[in-house]
C-alpha cells in the first residue's frame, strides 16, 4: 500500500507541474492569440508544445493542437515571419494574405510578453495574499560559520559578523538572486573582495580572497565562494535508527542551541566540534516547540562500505530550517525578478564573470525545480512565487533581438517600418533559421546540465546514500530533560 501511495504522489505532482508549466505557456501564446485576432490578422494554429500533434481539433479556422516535444508552444500567424519548419505547413484555405502593417507584427509579438507579466503580477497577487515561506538564509547577513583554514577565516571574517555590504553592493539576505552575499561573490571579477561587516558596534572592512571548487566531470563549473554560511539555527530533519542521537532522544524538527554551552549558528559548527572532541559525551541543549531541553550524547564513528569516518550523532540536517512567512508586494516581487535578469545579463556579458551560460536552466531544469517545489509542504505557495519569476523571465528572454523570438519580430517590424517595406522573403527564412538554431542549440546546450543534476553531486561522498550510514550498539531510551 504504502508503494501505491507514493507512486500516486508522484502521477499527482507531475499532473500539477504540467498543468501550471502549460498555463504559463498558454497565457503567454493567447496573448499573440488575442492581438493577432485584434488587428485583424490570420490564425492558423494554436498549439502548446512543438513537433507533430498528438491531438488537434479545428474550431472556425483555427486548428487547436498539443504537440509531441513537451517544450514552448506557438501560434501560427502566416503573415508575420515564416516559421513552418517549427510551425508546420501554413494551411492553405484559398483566400489570398493581405500583407500585415509593421505596427500590427510590432503589436503581436509585444502581446506575448506582455500578457506574461500580467500573469506574474496576478501570482505576485496571490504571494501577497497567501505568503512564501523563506528561510533563515534569506532574511539575514549574520555568519554563522567561517570554514577553518579559509581565506575568509585567514582574512579575519568571524562567526557573529553582520555583512553590510560586498564589493560595495549592500546586501539584504545571505543566498538568493540580487542583494544577497552568494550573488554579489559569485559575480565578483576582482582577486580579492571588499567584505564591509558590524562587529561589536563596529564597522570592519575586509579583503578575503574567493575561490572556487575544481569540478569532476561534465558538471556545471562551480562559482567563486568565500566558505562562510548563514546563520541558521541547526534543525533535526530525520534520526538515524540506532544512533546516538535516537538514544539521546533527539526529534525531527528539534533544533539545536548549543553545545557544552557554545552556541551553535550552524550544523558544522557541530560537526567540527565533534570532530575535534572525538567520542567525549557532550551535553546538547535543545528547543522543541517552546520548550528548552538539554540532553547528553556520545558521538560514534559508523562504518560506510567499510570505511570508518568522523565522529557522528546520526542526524539529517533540515536544510530550509527555521521558516518565516513573507507578504511581498506583486511590485516588489515583478521588479525584483527584473532586477536579477539585468544583473544575470551583465554578468553573462562580462568577460571577467565566472557566470556562464552554463549556468542556466532549461525547460528540464525549469520542470524539475516545479517538481521539488511541489515536494515541499508548502508547495503551492512556493510555486506560486517560483511562478512569478518564471513569467517574467519567460518575459524578458523572448523580448531579446534574436529572430525566432519576439524581440527578433518586433526588430524585423521596426526594420520593416524604417525601410518602408518588407524584407524580401529569402532573407527573413535565412535570419529567422539562424536564429532558431541557435536557440534550439542554446536551450540542447544548457539541458545537458539539467540531466546531469539529476544525476546528483560529482563527488563520491555526495553519491553515498544515507542509508548506508550505520551505528551498531542497540538503541535504548532517553529523553532530553529540560534546560536549567
């Protein structure tokens, strides 16, 4: 039963994937729909997805199909650029095509992005009403670890420090796109960087020096770091069966203060003490709920494919911990998500950036973060605001000047208009197969890495499945007693 169950919790988060990934196409595709329709021009399909239908139905004269390749989807308006290698054969119906005006392709092609940004401020709407949860990471600059032997340790960053400011960018968050500490280090060109940060009522600046993780294999190259980390108050996610935190009586979604008194802004901070401290009994204080624990345990070193390792308790980190509800406004999440477009263009754009195309995500990549946020137990909030920066990134990219997309019609309508007449037909076909190509080979380019994230990390302690972590002295009970 319990099989069944989880293979129905697949079949129903993959049906809600499809169903929102498609009314985004859709919503996008009726606004050339509708302005076609408007400016009195031809419709001969509305389609969502590419390749050959595998259902179709005609209604008027217009031919409503889904197709094969579950990527994109068009409308088929035989009087704007010619696209029937992607499109289909133009139907032929007798009456003979009356060239469109450039003021109405120009119209058309804006209706699509234009009608994406409509539907992510309806989102942005319901984010506002319903709210997003967000993570400790995403609401402070404090460090909660500085990793040893670091240039960030070497060049004095410590755990406490408030960051205000990277390479002179002011910083509002620890991870995420924009004003965040992750970004502005990532998209750094410099050897060294300026960490501005409030240490005891005082204002520090610092030169730590970023680095970056070699990679092994075809794996997206990893971006600059400064081996710091939020801090996030250590929450329980699962205990292993007979471990010493089981025996410990340590919980899911208990969270970890301190231990022997120090106070823990982050899981490795645990980890190293342990490492340091070996298999010593340890006294862990612990808040579950609204009541403050405290418990002893004694690290053990399991055994994994015969290979000893470090001093462990048996838990599984959290890795959202402490959640909150945010209320943004559909403003500030629309001009937000533009904001990061610009500063990923300008970073893609920057010899000097370790930002690459790379980098990007695909329609593979896209469905597949839908399908982990619908694994959350705040799924529908989470994509709602995931739908949000999707729309308008579906927006801005197909406002780019590269023909295939709607920045590409929109430069051949203003080039029409300047010119006072069409571009002879050859020449359209030419540009607009130039430019299909390379967005075909762009998206088959950065799809790669979406397949090869499924995959997992490179490296062979990340493909090690928790499961094989075992500890071998027979659980017995214990309950954390409240703290003094």
């Amino acid at each position: 039963m319990s099989h069944i169950n989880a293979i129905l919790k697949v079949v129903l988060i993959l049906l809600e994937v499809v169903l929102l990934f498609n009314c985004i196409i859709f919503v996008h595709e009726l606004g050339h729909f509708l302005a076609a329709r408007w400016r009195g021009m031809v419709v001969d399909r509305f389609s969502i997805w590419f390749g050959k239908p595998i259902w179709q139905k005609k209604v008027g004269k217009v031919v409503w199909s889904l197709g094969s390749i579950p990527f994109g989807g068009f409308v088929s308006l035989p009087q704007m650029a010619p696209m029937e290698w992607m499109e289909g054969r133009v139907l032929d119906n007798g009456e003979p095509l009356t060239p469109a005006k450039p003021i109405d392709k120009i119209i058309v092609a804006l209706a699509g992005p234009v009608f994406s940004f409509g539907l992510a401020f309806v989102f942005g709407c319901l984010v506002w009403f319903v709210g997003r949860p967000v993570s400790e990471s995403e609401t402070t600059t404090v460090i909660g670890y500085v990793a040893k032997d670091s240039s960030s340790a070497k060049a004095g960053l410590r755990v406490g420090d408030r960051v205000l400011s990277v390479d002179g960018h002011k910083v509002s968050r620890f991870i995420g796109m924009g004003d965040s500490i992750n970004w502005w280090v990532a998209a750094s060109e410099g050897r060294t960087l300026k960490i501005e940060v409030e240490r005891d009522g005082k204002t520090l600046v610092l030169e730590p020096e970023p680095t970056r993780d070699p990679v092994k294999g075809w794996h997206r190259e990893n971006l600059r770091q400064l081996k710091i980390a939020p801090a996030e108050t250590p929450m329980v996610a699962k205990v292993t069966p007979n471990s010493p935190a089981e025996r410990a009586g340590l919980k899911p979604s208990d969270l970890l203060v301190a231990v022997n008194g120090i106070p823990l802004l982050h899981s490795n901070t645990l980890s190293d003490y342990l490492r340091e401290h070996g298999t010593e009994p340890v006294r862990l204080t612990v808040r579950r709920g609204t009541q403050l624990l405290e418990t002893q345990v004694t690290a053990e070193i399991p055994v994994t494919g015969g290979v000893e390792r470090f001093p462990m308790i048996g838990v599984a980190w959290d890795q959202t911990g402490v959640l909150t509800m945010s209320y943004p406004s559909p403003w500030e999440q629309v001009s937000g998500v533009v904001g990061n477009m610009f500063n990923t263009f300008q970073a893609l754009l920057s010899p000097k950036s370790d930002i690459k195309p790379q980098h990007l995500s695909g329609p593979v990549g896209i469905l597949r973060i839908y399908y982990l946020v619908f694994e959350n137990e705040h799924a529908w909030r989470m994509a709602l605001w995931f739908s949000v920066l999707l729309n308008v990134n579906l927006a801005l990219l197909n406002l780019l000047p590269i023909p295939m997309l709607d920045g590409g019609h929109i430069v051949l309508g203003l080039a029409e208009f300047v010119r006072r007449r069409p571009l002879s037909e050859p020449v359209v076909r030419w540009v607009q197969t130039i430019g299909a190509t390379a967005v075909l080979g762009f998206i088959l380019y950065v799809t790669t890495f979406d397949i090869v994230d499924m995959r997992g990390p490179s490296s062979e302690e990340g493909k090690l499945p928790k499961e094989e972590l075992r500890f071998a002295t027979p659980a017995h009970g214990n309950t954390p007693a409240p703290a003094k």
